[in-house]
C-alpha cells in the first residue's frame, strides 16, 4: 500500500521530472555532436568518437527509464 503523497512530495517529483528531461536533452545534443564529429573523422580519430557515442547511448537509455519510473510514481501514488 502506498502512503499518500503530499504537495511536497509531488513538486520534488515533477522538479526531477524537469532536470531528467533537461539531462536527457542535453545527452541528444551531446550525441548528435559526436555523431557529426564521427562523420568528418579520419581513421584514428574514430574509436574514441564510437567510445564517447556508447557512452552517451547508454546514458540515454538511463534516463529514458529513471522517466519512465519517475513517470510511474507520479501516476500512481495517492495524494494527501
């Protein structure tokens, strides 16, 4: 059974909300740099950029799911 949630608790969720989706927006940006460096790169250059771009996929990932759990608590949670 999950306790009621107050006011409180919804703002810091909707806060986290926001910074997530700011993160999230950022990690795009990020990737869609390497992504375009990657296109231009010669040879040498190349691991390092697709080191850099599996990194930002898995954050991507990451945050696309702490979202979609934030997403969840909010919908489900009672309010006080």
């Amino acid at each position: 059974n999950a306790r009621p949630m107050t006011a409180a608790d919804v703002e810091a969720l909707r806060a986290k909300r926001s910074e997530l989706s700011r993160q999230i927006t950022s990690a795009q940006g990020r990737r869609k740099d390497v992504v375009q460096e990657l296109r231009r790169a010669d040879e040498s250059s190349r691991p390092g950029l697709e080191q850099r771009l599996a990194v930002l996929d898995g954050r991507i990932v990451q945050l696309e799911q702490e979202i979609a759990e934030n997403g969840r608590a909010l919908a489900a949670a009672p309010l006080a």
